[in-house]
C-alpha cells in the first residue's frame, strides 16, 4: 500500500456536488489501503470574488491582509471536504497551510516554500484518517503570519507535502487528461502523453503549457517527487512526470519519442529599442535599466548593425504585464542609454518544440522551420536550448503554427482523443 | 486618550458598502487620539451560507471541522475592514483569534475563553496602528486547533479582550441604539436606559432580552468592564452596563428608577409530570433524570397533592429547543421514576420584571400582578429573584402582558423614541 497526495483545483471542488464527488474519490483510495493526504484549493470562482471584495475597498490592498482574506478560501472547501469524507464513514481531518507546517519565506503574495514540518499530517495518517490541507497557503515564523504562494501555488503545496511525507506519488487531479503534446483545444489531435520527464516539464511550463506549473515542477524535480497529472473527471491514468521519461521495455516497446510536445504562449510582448549607438555596453545598459524596474525578460535579437548609420535596433520580449513598467522605466533613462524610439507590440506569439530527444537528434530545427515555412507563417525571434526551439510569430498565426509543427513531428494521433472538462483551478 | 474595544456585528459589516462606514468610525476614533482595537463578525449571512453547504454534505456534520469552516466568515470581514481602514489613510492589521492570543478550552461549537494573551494586539496599538481582531473564535493549545465561541460569541471576545488589554471601555455596536426598558418592537414607548448594572443586565440577559448574550455580561460582571452599547447606525450615545448603575448627582438630579425593565422570552416550552406520588424524593428523580439529558430547566410548579389520591402534578420550563430529549429520558424512565403521563406545551410566553431598586420597594410583585390581572391575563408559573421577577403566559398574549406591566410601571416614553436598524449579528 502507498502513501498518495492527491490534489484537487478549484473547478473539482467548484460546489457541493463537486466535493462530494472528490470525497467519494478520496475515500476510494483510502478504502483501497493507500494513506492518503489531499491538497485542495479554494472552491470554484471564491478566490476571484474575494479579490473583487477587496477592490471595492481601495485598488491597491495591503499585501498581508490580501493574504489573510484569500486564505479563507482554502479554509472553506477543505472544511467541507473533510465534512464529505466523513460522512462516507472514513474518519478525515483538515488543516491549515500553518498546521500542516507549510513555512514559507515573508513575502506576502507570492511567498516560496522554505521547510516543510508535516508532524500533524504524519500522525493523522498514522491514526488511519485522511488528512486534508489547504493549499496556497503557508506561515512565516518570524512574523507568525499567513503567506500566499501565488499562482499555482495548490500545485506547489501538493509536491512539496509529498516530498516531506517521502510520498509514493504526488497525484494532482486537474480538467484534463493529462499532459498533451499540444494544447487539445487548439490541436485536436493532440495526444496524452504516458511520461514525460521532469526538463522537458519544465520547458513546457515556461513555455506556456499552463496544466502545471513552473515553480511546482522545479520542486518535484528537486526533490524527486513523481508527479502523476490525471482529470479529477474521469479515472484514466494520466501522465507520469519524472526523472525516467523512458518507459521500461515492457512497457512500451516501441521507440520513445522525440519530441514531448509543442507548447505556445500568448502573453508576451515585444520591445524594440531603435536607433541605439552600435558600441559596446550598450545592450548591457538597457537590459540593466530593464531589470532595475523588476521585469524578466525572455527573448532578445540585436539587428545587423547599419554600417552607414552606426545605430542597431533591439528586440526583446517580456510578460505583456510588465510592458508598460518597462517602458516607462526605458523612456526614465532615454538621455542616459541612448536611443531614438521605443516600439511595443503585444500581439506576438510564441511556440516551443520541447523534447529531450532532440539533443541527440540533429535537423530538428531544420525541421521545424521548414514546417513553418510551407505554412506560409514568418518567424521573428528564435531561442534554443539543448532541449527546446523557440519561435515568435504574429499572435494570429501562432494557432496554424503550433498544428503545422504538431504534424510535422508525428505527434498527431489518428483521431481526437483530448476531453477538456472545465476551468482550471488554481 | 482612551484604549478602547470596539466590536461590530454582522448587520454592521453585511457588505462592501457597511465595512466601508465602519472603517470611517473606526478611523475618526483613532484620529481622535484613541488605542482602538476592533473585534468584527461574519459578514451579515455568510456564517448561516457556511453553515448550509456543511449541511449539503451530512446532517451532522463533525463540530471541529464545522468550526474550521465557520472561521473563515471573520476572516474574510477583518482583512476586509483592516483594506478599508488602511485606505483611509489609517494603518490598520487583522489577527485571527489565534493570533489575537485568544485561549479557550477544547469544546468546539461552544468553547469558553480561558485565557486571553493579546501581546500581538499590544504592539498593534503601541505602533500606532488599529486592531483589527476576529469575534466568535479561538484556539485550543492542547490541540492546537481553532475553536468557536458559539451564539454571542463575538461580543464575549471583545469584553475578553477589553479585559485583557485594561481598556477604558469595550463598545458593542448593534442594530438598536442601547438598553430599552423593553423591546421597542413591541413597546413602542420604550425608553433608552442610559445606564444599567451588571446585576440587572444579567437578569435582562437571562430573560430573553437580546441586546447583549448572557456569558458577555458574565464575563464584563467579573473583570469589571464598563460595556457600551450603542448603534453602528448612528451616534446616539447609548447604554452604558457598569458596576455603577446610578447615575451622579450631576448627571441626573431625579431619582434612579426602581425598575430596569420588561424581559420577555419566547424560546421556553412546558414539560408536566401529570400523576406523580407524592412522596419525598420523587421530584428530585424526575429532576435527576431531565439533568442527565443535559437540558437545564428554569421554573418549576408543584401543584398541591389531591389528598384522595395521593398524587400530585409537576411542570417545569425549558429551552424549547432541549424539549424532545427531556420528554424522551423521562419516557425511558417513567416504570423506574413512577409517573401517569407526560405533556408538553410549547405555546407559553415569560415575562420578567428586572430592577435592583426592586430590592427595597415592597409591593412590586402586588403590582405586577395587579396589572396583569387588569389586563385580564391568566399567569401560569411565578418566580422571583431579588431583582426580578418572572411569570409564565399564554404566548399570544405576551405581548400585551408586556406593554400593561410597562405602562403600569411608569416606563413608557412620552413618545416612541427606539429605532431598530435591522438583523442581529452573532
């Protein structure tokens, strides 16, 4: 018998009956022998309303009392989770992020996990009862507050308890089947796959594949936490994130694959910097003055310089959330940096051909923008890793692009097999 | 300047719009020169919605989980009146009851506050800034899990906490604008008390009248705190409850009335032991057996035996609420106990009479009756206090027994001067 944490998001856990469905499916693997720990997050659209509470008071909310507010949410839905499982006769306890001993560095909003003392969690499984904890949420001890773990935060909470309580399997539970080689709603041929290890994760996380995400894939990797992601809607195995993508000879004879997926973003910009001096330092300046205003950037072309002119123009993308800090913060420093305009554009896109089989696998690009190019669609920047290829394209061809690509990697499945089954939590 | 405990109740906080006019009043105290520290309720309704969804679950639904739940509801009001404080400029922070360092024993649903330790709430208020403090809950250190202080609770933290911290005065905001003489739904002539003694309050408290619970007076009688209360509406002063009923010299020439007011209760029911013998030991069995079930009883009348048969008739009062385990212990015992039958009667209405001038005035209870008798009202069951005195009605004509026995002494105003403002808030 294993131990399992499962975790539930928002849309499995939206109502009443949604819970008691969820309770139904945890005191199933309860009553099959597991010891079980579930995460959940906070019901359906709660913490959506309690921000817009909070915005009828002032639009800019003190962090920390954001985070006291928010975490009602989680409160909520695993009360009456535990409530639902025990009303199935299989004894269950809920508990805080501070109970569970989730202890998180102090910035309010957007804390990062430090420790984790799951003592309380422990000993409820060894009493044999389920023990529910709320996710996103955790305590810094110094000022003996509540922190919220920011976006995804449920998922990190999931892993981070399963590596503390030396879990089997961190299962979380989500309205998709699994990890798909392309986002089934823009591809509808897209296929589930089996594994999928945990780089190639990660590079899909960061590229936009939203059924995890990033942070809560690093700490599994981390800390070595197979994470199955299956649908809280049906009981089809999902996929198996983990550090032996390859599946054993038994288990699938043929090939593994080369390529994991396509992945594809939309919420990037681009900047372009024109008319800056072609001398050294230059570049260095700008993305200085860039990161002071706290913004990441993604990625960067330096045009051929102008021989007659000697000025070059910049590109370079970054979270559309961030453009306007950015430039703002460009525009602070033009006398200074030195530069003749700004451009912004945010309707650009960007796709991502993720597999660790591509190392070893030479013509991939070739291959890629071959298929790019016989769909008639223009590639703007490109990026590379040993186990990614980048491309921005026109946000309004980036849909033909990621199927194009899909294609021409072999990663159709004969017939649509993807279910999406609702929001997403968080 | 003055530390003081405010309290809000649900009706108070029920939406964006009232947090917002409480925060203003709580920021005009602290701009006054005030240490003000604010203990909130739920949201108008959410604790009743809370309370519902568990009951989708199950119908009984386990009370440490229920009390989890029911937490969130101040959770969400406090961080949202701290945002609404902090907007106005005044730096405000909201400490769960845990963190408020409010200590109770381990019974959820009804825990009792044994302890309050607010060194978080002290430090708040040395820096400068208003405490903002959740009602209705507490933790238990042995288990260190969140426990809830049942109906009036929040009321009862906020005197705790008052106590606690030495405050100049704990103010209870509510939906009426004090003490009256007797409920102004049903006297309109009612008259506002501007001060009433712990003594009084209690039996007032005891009696039925809703303004403040019983175990907030108990609590303020025994650490001396003047309690204030008094409308969120407006800002009327209200009543004060204090060791010190009697107004100065100064504040009124004319004498202190004899009475404080008219109490009435609807919530009892009537249980008779019809065909009891009348031999010694037998009404402390049938009372033995009631006190077993955990139902507290509150008058009691022996009728006087029938010689002929050497058996007599026992009625007492109860919370209707306790009436089906009361009448279910005695059926079980009725071979062992001896008795013909039981009946039960949930139509009767108290009236009680409360004043410490009572004490040294003979000929209240001759008044008292005298009015109900005019009035051509039948009374079923008396008792009496040094300070009160109850009598048992017909319900439907309790209404009118109390405006008779307000008139009759000399209580009414000249015109109708309550106001009611809407719900009541736990």
């Amino acid at each position: 018998m294993a131990l399992i944490v499962q975790k539930y998001g928002g849309s499995s856990v939206a109502d009443a009956d949604s819970i008691k469905r969820v309770a139904k499916r945890v005191a199933e693997a309860r009553r099959a022998g597991h010891d079980v720990a579930v995460v959940v997050s906070a019901m359906g659209d709660t913490t959506d309303e309690l921000i817009d509470l909070a915005h009828q008071m002032t639009p800019l909310p003190p962090q920390r009392e954001m985070d006291i507010l928010l975490t009602a949410g989680e409160r909520i839905s695993m009360s009456l989770l535990a409530i639902a499982i025990t009303s199935l006769g299989v004894e269950a306890r809920s508990f805080t992020g501070q109970q569970a001993g989730v202890i998180t560095d102090e910035v309010h909003g957007k804390a990062r996990i430090i420790d984790v003392t799951p003592s309380r969690i422990s000993a409820t499984l060894a009493d044999g009862a389920v023990a529910i904890v709320a996710g996103f949420q955790g305590v810094n001890l110094e000022t003996n507050d509540v922190t919220t773990l920011g976006r995804g935060g449920s998922d990190t909470t999931a892993v981070a308890l399963a590596a503390a309580l030396h879990a089997d399997v961190c299962e979380i539970y989500t309205d998709v089947d699994g990890v798909f080689t392309a986002d089934p709603r823009i591809v509808p041929t897209a296929r589930k796959l089996e594994r999928v290890g945990y780089d190639e994760m990660l590079e899909l996380a960061a590229s936009g594949a939203k059924v995890l995400m990033l942070r809560c894939v690093e700490y599994a990797r981390r800390y070595g936490v197979p994470v199955h992601v299956r649908s809280s809607f049906s009981t089809h195995t999902g996929t198996l994130v983990t550090d032996q993508p390859a599946p054993t000879p038994e288990e699938a004879p043929v090939e593994q694959p080369m390529i994991a997926g396509v992945a594809h973003d939309r919420s990037e910009a681009k900047i372009t910097v024109v008319g800056v001096p072609d001398v050294p330092g230059k570049a260095a300046r700008i993305f200085g003055v860039v990161a002071s205003a706290g913004v990441n950037i993604d990625m960067i072309v330096q045009n051929v310089s102008a021989a007659r002119t000697g000025l070059t123009d910049i590109s370079f993308t970054l979270p559309a959330a961030d453009g306007a800090a950015a430039l703002a913060a460009l525009d602070a420093r033009q006398p200074d940096v030195g530069f003749d305009s700004l451009q912004y554009d945010d309707t650009i896109g960007k796709l991502s051909l993720v597999g660790a089989g591509m190392k070893s696998h030479p013509g991939v690009s070739a291959k890629l923008f071959g298929a790019l190019s016989d769909a008639g669609i223009n590639i703007e920047m490109i990026t590379t890793s040993e186990i990614r290829i980048s491309v921005v394209t026109r946000a309004d061809s980036l849909d033909e692009a990621v199927r194009a690509v899909h294609t021409a990697f072999d990663l159709d499945a004969e017939t649509a097999e993807a279910v999406v089954y609702g929001g997403t939590g968080r």
